[in-house]
C-alpha cells in the first residue's frame, strides 16, 4: 500500500474513532441532562434523516436509490439494530465507556456463530477461535464470582448479539440495495420508534446545555458510519479493523479525563484477549482470500 493510501485510511479511521467517542459522550450528558434514551435515539436518527433528505431534495439522482423491494428484511435489520442501540446507550449512563466498548467487540463472535448457522459457511479453527477467545475476554473483564457483577454488562452483551444479526442482514440487503438505500431506511424505520416512547414535552423544553450534545449525537451517528465505510473503501480490513480497536484506549482516556474513571487493568487485558482472537481470525480469513 503506497503511503498516499495509507494516509487516507488512517485519516479516514480517526474520524471514526472520534465520532464514535462522541457519540458515547454526547448520549452520556444528554442523559444526565433528563433525556430518555428513546429522546436521545429520536435525535440521532431525526438528524439523519432531516440530512439525508436535503440530499434528496438537491440531488434528484438519489431518488432511485431508495427504492427497496425488499422492505421486510429493512424492517427486520432496524427492529434488531434499534433494541441492540437502546440497550447500548443505556449501558453508557451506567457502566465506565472502556468497559461498554471492550465488550461490544464481542460482536465478531457472535457473527462467526451467526455465519455458520444463517449463512452456511463453514466454522474454520480461527473462526472457533474468535469465538473462544471472544468468550475468554468476557470472563476476564467481568470476573464472575470474584468482581461484583453489574447486569448492565448483559446490556452490552445482548447488544452485541444484536449488531452480529445486523451484519448478516447486512450482508444480505447489499446483493439487491445500495448503501444509501439501507442507510435512508434505516433512519425511516427508526425515527417513528424512537418518538413512539418519547415525551414530546421534553423537546420543547430543550435548554442550550442539551444543543450542543444533541448536535454531536446526531452528527456522530451519520459520520461515525461514514468514515467507517470510507477506511474500508480505501484499504483492507487488515488494516482497518486493528485500527478501529484503538477505540477502546481512546474511551478509556475519555472516560478518565471527563468522568473520573479510573484505568481497569482487566478491562483493558479482557480487551486485548478478545482482539487477539479477532485479528487471528482476521488474518486468517485474508490468507484463505489470497489462496487461489
């Protein structure tokens, strides 16, 4: 990879690791500012879709693209996707950021399970390995019987399950629709959920401390996404995914510096047990790729 494309994927990276972190931040004061999580949600995805249709409006070419046969399986991908995001963001106001993130890379586990079942591929020893190390890393961080358990680490876990189910719908929807296509409807479907357990009063009554974070949690949601696909698009998963495991420092520092968490030594060699499992699978399914 010559280093101009390097460049790209990294700079492309960063921008996602920010906006992920913003979003955790901005979900976390918007919380504590008395939103519920349905209001939070009802302003990430009202912010989305107010964006994508100004698109619409002044690019007319886009119109097309959000044309789905195929409107069931949307529904099934943002009914998951919504319940697995409500549970995330709940476990943001009561867990420390670091441990919510180091326990979402469970994800891939859950996938490779997933795959094997939904998809029929077949369960490789680094595919089993992800998920073992996967389930290692959990008991790492969460050290049952010696830790004092939080059930809100079950929130993470089950959300989690629910982003591996969205992957395979994922990978589904992309043989017929286009990004765009299953991003605008992702924002469609999710909207009318989110404002279907709000207090519409609340959003009246928003002060300037909720504008800011409001903003970010909307903003973060689109371009989190974004320059996630972008890092993709310019290099290869082998490059991309070890860098989107810098998330997990990143929000550790976060969570030290604003909210006086302190540096878990088993969430962090929890972590690094569950990402040694990923990038060993990773690895390994790029090597069968360049098999002939």
């Amino acid at each position: 990879m010559n280093t101009s494309k390097l460049a790209r994927v990294v700079l492309w990276m960063i921008g996602a690791l920010l906006s992920f972190s913003m979003m955790a931040v901005s979900i976390r004061e918007l919380s504590r500012g008395g939103m519920s999580i349905f209001e939070i949600l009802a302003i990430r995805s009202g912010v989305a879709l107010l964006v994508l249709f100004v698109l619409l409006v002044f690019r007319p070419e886009l119109r097309p693209l959000t044309r789905t046969s195929r409107i069931g399986l949307h529904a099934l991908r943002n009914v998951v996707h919504y319940v697995a995001q409500y549970a995330w963001a709940v476990a943001l106001t009561m867990l420390p950021l670091a441990m919510v993130f180091a326990l979402e890379f469970t994800m891939p586990a859950w996938t490779a399970l997933l795959a094997v079942w939904l998809l029929k591929e077949k369960m490789t020893p680094s595919r089993f390995g992800v998920v073992v190390f996967g389930l290692t890393g959990v008991l790492v961080i969460l050290r049952p019987g010696i830790a004092d358990f939080n059930p809100a680490a079950m929130l993470v876990l089950m959300a989690a399950f629910g982003y591996a189910v969205i992957m395979i719908a994922t990978k589904k929807l992309t043989t017929t629709e286009t990004t765009f296509s299953i991003i605008f409807w992702m924002a469609v479907i999710q909207f009318p959920l989110s404002l279907a357990g709000s207090d519409p009063s609340k959003f009246f009554a928003m002060n300037m401390s909720h504008i800011l974070p409001a903003i970010a949690v909307g903003v973060a949601g689109l371009t989190s996404h974004y320059c996630l696909s972008n890092a993709f698009r310019a290099g290869d998963a082998t490059l991309v995914v070890p860098l989107d495991f810098m998330r997990i420092p990143l929000i550790a520092v976060v969570g030290w510096a604003f909210y006086d968490e302190s540096l878990d030594i088993f969430v962090l060699l929890g972590a690094l047990i569950i990402i040694a499992g990923v990038l060993w699978n990773l690895r390994s399914e790029h090597a069968r790729a360049q098999t002939p």
